[in-house]
C-alpha cells in the first residue's frame, strides 16, 4: 500500500499541491496535518507511520514535510525502514525502492552521522575550554546544610514547599529528591 503524508506549517496554507502529487503517485491513504515541522509531536505523522506494514511504500511530496533537521529526517527514515516499508520523496526524487534510492539514503545516513560527530565534538571541545578558564559544568554543589533545614522543614508540615524553597533557597526538585533519596534509604 502507498501511505502519503501532507504537511503545512500554518492554518492559512494549502494542502492542494501536496494532495494532488500525491494521489497522482497512486496513493491509497493520505494523511494531513497543519502543524509546524519542527514540532516532534505531529498525531497525523505518527499515524501514518503506525500504519505502515512491511512492503508498503511511504509517501512525502518533499522531504522538509517530513522533517526539518537531517538527524529527525534520518531517525524517521530508520523508523520506515524498521518497519520493512520503503520511502519515496516525490519532488526529490528519492525512491528507496531502487537501487539508486537505497545508496542516497545511505548517504543522507552518513552525512547525518558526521553531524552527530560534528556536535558531540564540539561539545567537548566547549567543555574542555570551560574547564581550562576554571568553570565546572554540571549541576551546582548542593549545599547539604541547606537541604537539611529543608527536610526538616518538609517533614514539620507547617509550610508549603514554596514557602520551603523561599526560606532555604534549595529548589524543588532538590528537596524533592533528597526526600526520594531518604525514604529509598530506609
């Protein structure tokens, strides 16, 4: 079965270009959706993609419709894949139903890769410079004294975790794990 999937960004966009690709290319269910790309939460895509069972063609007019960044473009892409479904871009020429197609995505596949390496190296690169002008990264030290009075606090039930935080300056999810902690430890 051919699945298409049709995406706009806003309300006021139309559909039609999308939609008359793709029922030219034989498609036997459409979804649509008008919601940005950048959002990873699309209902429609994840249906569409819920649908797709092994030899079943999934369908893009073009490939930003489907994803705006390559490593959401390539995790999807692996996602079909997974499934033993195949891909096709129409305005891209992409097919991985071909020869040509299969070795296109695996180059998409590897320049994806490289831009994972690329942003991974730069963090450590970023990181090394930080420590080397005496910053450390991570959380900041807790100040045990601090999460103490906290609990006890806490533990009184005379005050609300706002008014807690307010008065120790410990945050809520530190209070909050200090008393998971305490309670696991017993």
């Amino acid at each position: 079965m051919r699945i298409g999937y049709a995406r706009v960004s806003t309300a006021d966009q139309s559909l039609d270009l999308q939609l008359d690709a793709l029922n030219a290319d034989g498609c036997e269910r459409i979804y649509t959706e008008k919601a940005s790309g950048a959002k990873d939460d699309r209902a429609e895509l994840a249906k569409a993609l819920d649908s797709l069972r092994p030899g079943d063609v999934f369908v893009v007019y073009k490939l930003d419709r489907l994803a705006r960044s390559t490593l959401k473009l390539i995790s999807t892409l692996d996602d079909i894949k997974a499934k033993g479904a195949e891909f096709v871009s129409l305005s891209d020429k992409i097919d991985t139903t071909t020869a040509a197609g299969k070795a296109l995505f695996g180059m998409l596949a590897v320049f994806a890769e490289f831009e994972r390496n690329v942003i991974v190296e730069r963090t450590k690169a970023g990181l090394a410079a930080s420590r080397a002008r005496g910053r450390s990264g991570g959380r900041p030290k807790t100040d045990r004294k601090k999460v103490a009075q906290a609990l006890k606090l806490y533990d009184s039930k005379a005050h609300t975790v706002a008014e807690i935080t307010d008065m120790t300056g410990v945050t809520k999810a530190t209070l909050y794990r200090a008393v998971r902690e305490r309670e696991s430890a017993e």
